[in-house]
C-alpha cells in the first residue's frame, strides 16, 4: 500500500488543534473527524501550538530542511480556493505589466523626441 503524504494548511491545523483544546474530544476522535490519519499528527500540530501559538504553521518544513519555503502566506482550505486566488493573481500581473509596458513606451517616446530636437 503507497502511503500519501497530505498538507495541510495552516488554518486547517489551527482548527483541529483548537477543537482538541476545547477538551471534549479524544486525538483519535479528531483525526477520524478530520480525516487526519494518524492521531500522532494530531498531538504533533497541539505540542506546536502550545509552544509558538498559530506562528508554529507558519513554514513548511518537508522535504529538505535547508529548503525552508515560506508557504503559509497564503492559506487555501480548497484547492477551487486556491486556483480562484490564482487566476486573480495572474489577472492582476497581466494588468501590472500592461501599465508598464505603456509606462516604458511612453518614456522611451520621450527620450527619441528629446533626441531628435
């Protein structure tokens, strides 16, 4: 059986682990409730957040530790979540580079007739 790896985002973590600290409900509870697989990860997510509070989600650690990415400055808790944010975030770049594609344009407008008198 492959095992695959989830990620969770940070405010999904922020949730399960608030949920466990309202008291009423055991690590295997949860992660049955959230379809974490394993009740350790549970534990791990509260043992991080008693420590750093919600700033314990804030990088993603995987892979190589030399690597550290900062993912959480965005958070999605669906990927239709994610793809809208993105599409959003491209619009705006296209419209970006629209402004100064005409902005470099004009100045180069500029710098000919100054050239040319």
């Amino acid at each position: 059986m492959v095992r695959i790896n989830k990620k969770y985002s940070k405010n999904f973590k922020i949730k399960v682990v608030r949920k466990y600290l309202e008291g009423n409900t055991s690590l295997t509870e949860i992660a049955k409730e959230f379809q974490i697989a394993s009740k350790t990860q549970v534990y791990e997510w509260v043992k991080k957040y008693k420590e750093k509070g919600e700033e314990a989600f804030k990088f993603e650690m995987r892979g190589n530790s030399s690597s550290k990415i900062f993912s959480e400055e965005y958070s999605f808790d669906s990927l239709e979540e994610e793809i809208e944010f993105l599409r959003m975030e491209n619009d705006y770049l296209r419209k970006l580079s629209e402004i100064l594609k005409k902005k470099l344009r004009e100045k180069n407008k500029i710098i000919i007739a100054n050239n040319i008198s």
